[in-house]
C-alpha cells in the first residue's frame, strides 16, 4: 500500500513523517516547487514544523502526477476552504490506470457557502473514488515526533475491508486508529470543536476562570451532539475521540491555533485584522460562519455557536457574547 500526501503544512508534514517511520512507502507533496526545494535541502519543514528531521525514506516533490502514479491511498491534508480545488488538481493530475482506491480527507472545516462536510465536497468533484476521513486529537508536532496519539478512520458503510486493511497500515507504537461508519458524526466533531476552541480562547483572554471553562467545555459537548445528531449523526459519535476527545485537546492545547485565535479576541483584538495578517489557517473561523449559515438553514438551536458568529462577524464584545449566555432563559440541564 502506497501513500501520496498533498499538502505540506504542519500535519500534512507530521502524518508524512509517521508513514515513513512505519515503513509505508509515502511521498509527501507541497503545493509549490519552492517549498518542495527547501524541504529537500533541509530535509525539514522549517516553515510549518520547524526541528523535525524527514525520514531519509520520506519522498518528496512538487510533482503531482508522479507522486499520484503508484498511490493507492492519497490524504488531502489542506485547509477545508481549498479543498475542492486541491481535489480537482489531484483528479486533473492522476492517471487512468492509477491504483488509487481511497482518497482520505485530514480537513476539519465546512465549506462555505455549500455547509458540505469535506468527503462530501471531495465526493462531489471524485464521485469515482471512494472517500474517507481520519480525525481525532492530534497536535501535528506530538505526531511527528513520536508521541503516542489515537485517531479514528472513517468511511461510509460498505468499505469495511477496505477501511480495516488501511486501519492497519497506518496504525502502529505511536499512533493508534480506531474505525468508524459515522462519517458524517467524525466529520462534524471535528469542525465544531474548532468553534468552540475560539470560545474558550475568548474565555481565557477574558480571564473567567477555571469554572467558566468547565462549563463551557460541557455545554460546548451537549451542542455539539444537538447539532450533529440534527445534522444526522450519531449521537454516540460524539463521546468519542473525534467529538469529545478532539474537543478537550483544541480548547486547552496551548499549541491549538484557534484557541489562540480567540484568547487574542478576549484580550480585545479584533477578529477580521487577525485574520488579515495570519500565515496559517483559523480552520473555526470560516467553519463558524457556515455551520451558522446551516443551522439557521434547518433551525438548529445552538447559541455558543450564534454567540461566536455574531463575535466574529458581528463585532460583538466578548463580554457582550457571555452576558447573552448567562441571562438566557433558565431551563433543566
């Protein structure tokens, strides 16, 4: 089984390293020449995963195509608004007679505008090749440096043999991978809690303490399963490494970049200047704004999630957004 990984940011890089630590065949595929030069070089990603060596076996080019030619297994590691077009670069560069038997989504964002989860945008340009996720708690530097992490692989019902026999290639002492069938459930735990991150940034950059934090980390739990099992999900998803776990990690990681983002927004900073001179991607930013769009679509009741929109694209205060939260209407839990 061979692995092609497009997209040489920090986790496209540290998924990269993991494969070439195992043994997998794997080549590694930064969207510009420039980029794929320095990694050669230096045989390290100083720009997005400064101080981890490549593996001498890990491959890397700018080549698409060739990098394509012999994969069986491609994982987009791109951010979710330009998935759909790194998709049709992948279908445009790949062969015919190329043995590519799943394409695997490491996005975790909505597209704007469409609300689709990332395999289904990816389903929507490729409805040839089957589709897969692979989500979870991860931090890409633990990853690449051999921190032991667990993740869960998904796909739709059908794939089981398929998905099982990847389950087992990308598994090993540092990463373990769990299955699941609720493609829709690890995909919509994995774009929400980077909303929810931004919130409890702005509850640390408010300075609200440890018991705000408690609870907004339960009530995050309890509206994300709202929203998701509205969505069709599972609830049980949820409870999982993809929903809950992946939550605890983003909203108290110091290294979570949306958790940073928000603690920035508490502390008084405007959302749309940090966004404006940021270099790498606030996956909750975007993801905010479409899950708002979605749930208003189908009304869905969620009002972290309304809160957070009308702090990021509203210009609400945060203290403003929390005072909204606290005089609701009183109810059982």
């Amino acid at each position: 089984m061979k692995f092609c990984v497009v997209g040489a940011g920090a986790w496209g890089t540290a998924f990269a390293v993991h494969l070439a630590r195992l043994g997998r065949p794997v080549t590694l595929v930064p969207r510009r020449a420039e980029q794929a030069a320095a990694l050669l070089a230096a045989r390290e990603n100083r720009e997005y995963l400064p101080s981890i060596a490549l593996p001498p076996a890990l491959g890397v080019t700018a080549d698409l195509a060739a990098a394509l030619a012999p994969a069986t297994v491609v994982l987009l590691a791109c951010p979710s608004q330009a998935l759909r077009e790194t998709t049709a670069r992948v279908q445009a560069a790949r062969g015919a007679a190329a043995p590519l038997r799943l394409i695997v989504s490491l996005a975790k964002g909505l597209e704007v505008g469409s609300h689709l989860r990332p395999t289904q945008v990816i389903a929507a340009v490729q409805p040839e090749v089957p589709v897969g996720a692979i989500t979870g708690p991860t931090n890409a530097g633990e990853v690449a440096r051999g921190l032991p992490a667990v993740m869960v692989l998904g796909a739709a019902r059908g794939s089981e043999a398929l998905i099982a026999e990847i389950q087992t290639a990308i598994s090993g002492p540092t990463l373990r991978v769990y299955t699941s069938d609720d493609l829709a459930g690890l995909e919509y735990g994995g774009c929400l809690k980077n909303i929810y991150a931004i919130a409890a940034g702005c509850a640390a950059g408010l300075g609200l303490g440890d018991n705000a934090n408690a609870a907004l980390l339960t009530r995050a739990l309890a509206e994300m399963v709202r929203v998701g099992v509205a969505l069709g999900a599972r609830p049980e998803t949820f409870y999982g490494l993809s929903g809950f776990g992946d939550l605890v990690a983003t909203c108290h990681g110091a290294w979570s970049r949306n958790r940073e983002f928000g603690q920035r927004i508490g502390e008084g900073q405007k959302a749309a200047e940090l966004i404006a001179h940021r270099k790498t991607v606030v996956e909750g930013y975007r993801t905010t704004e479409s899950f708002h769009g979605l749930c208003v679509e189908r009304g869905i009741e969620a009002p972290i999630l309304r809160e957070m929109h009308e702090i990021l694209f509203g210009g609400k205060a945060p203290a403003a957004a929390l005072n909204a939260l606290m005089t609701r209407e009183l109810k059982r839990e």
